[in-house]
C-alpha cells in the first residue's frame, strides 16, 4: 500500500511539474539565479544523502521511496546547473526544458515499478521463481505421486510465501510423511521464503495412517 500510495504521489506531481515546465517554455519566466544556486546545494546534499542510505532497499516500497529521491537529487542537481549557467546568462527557457527532461526519466520508472505493485497486490508469483521446476522437483521425490494446490506469492517483493498439497503413495509409516517433509524444506531452502506450508494428501492403501 505504501509503494501504491507513493507511486501515485509521484505520477501526480511528475504531471504537474510537466504542465507547469510546459507553460514556461511557451511563457518564458526570469529566474532567480542566486538563489536558485543556494537551494541546489542544500537540495543536492540532504537528498543524495537519503538516496544513497535507502538505495539497498530489497522490498518494492524501499524502492519506490529510493526512486522518489533520486527525483529530488536529480531536479536539485539541475537546478544547480541551470542556476550556474543563469549566473552568466539568462535563457529563460533551459530551466523548465531540463524539468521536463528529468521528469520524464523518473516517471517512465515510477509506472514501471507501479505496474510491479499492482502484480503484487494481485498476488502474483514473483518472477524469479520458476513454480514448475519445484513442482517437478518434488515429484521426483519418492512416495510422491503429484501436487495440488501450490501457490506462490511475494508480501513486499522480498518476502515470499509458499504453499502446497502433496499426493503420496505407498506410505506405509507416519515417518515416511515426516521425511518427505524434511525433504521438502531442503529442496525449498535455497529460496527462503519467509513462510511454507506443505500438506499432505495419502492415496486410498495409506489413508489409514491419517
């Protein structure tokens, strides 16, 4: 949600920031050179310093937030430029020019992790993990016959959860259940998922262990 929420945030001030450079190219403003100068600093600073402390970010929301910064350094850092320039000449129409240039870069970004944060509250299985070589995985495992029911989603983009159904056969002891399971968890480990659920459904012969 707050991924969603932040997507949204920046799409709508990305388009304003476009109507608003728009105009001034068609109108051509004076700007401010000074003072435009001392803000870009300040802007440059504060900013490039939050950006690099969340650029690590896994989870879609931190990388969301990491593009909603990067936004600001990159308008900061052309407004510095546009100011120094204007400190030597004034071309009215090179700071809402460099405006739409940066907002376009940010939103072609934005709307693409906004489409990543619509698959996910779709629950959508995260592309990195390819469901049917598991599946094939644990039917090579002996006493399993198939699966039903897996299902794979992501919390965050980070955090993934796993669950399914396994049909045994030829389960003669509760152990062997136990093993299969064991077995299950190791082939699933390297993917560390935050949570599985693995249950089991015994075919006619094994039912009586139930």
């Amino acid at each position: 949600m707050g991924a969603l929420v932040n997507s949204l945030v920046l799409v709508t001030g990305s388009v304003f920031v476009i109507n608003e450079a728009v105009g001034r190219i068609l109108e051509p403003e004076h700007s401010d050179a000074q003072g435009m100068l001392i803000f870009a600093i300040i802007g440059v600073m504060v900013n490039g310093y939050a950006a690099w402390k969340v650029s690590g970010g896994k989870t879609l929301n931190e990388k969301v937030i990491s593009w909603h910064l990067l936004e600001d350094v990159l308008g900061w850092a052309g407004v510095l430029v546009v100011s120094i320039i204007l400190l030597f000449k004034d071309i009215h129409y090179l700071d809402p020019a460099l405006s739409l240039f940066i907002t376009a870069y940010i939103l072609w970004n934005v709307l693409k992790r906004l489409k990543e944060t619509l698959y996910l509250f779709l629950q959508g299985s995260p592309e990195d993990i390819d469901v049917e070589k598991l599946q094939q995985e644990f039917k090579r495992l002996k006493n399993v016959e198939d699966t039903r029911h897996v299902h794979l989603w992501s919390l965050d983009g980070e955090k993934h959860v796993f669950t399914a159904h396994l049909v045994l056969i030829d389960v003669k002891e509760y152990a062997e259940i136990l093993e299969i399971k064991k077995q299950i968890r190791d082939i699933l480990r390297p993917y560390k998922f935050s949570h599985s659920t693995i249950e089991v459904e015994l075919d006619e012969e094994s039912s009586s262990l139930i």
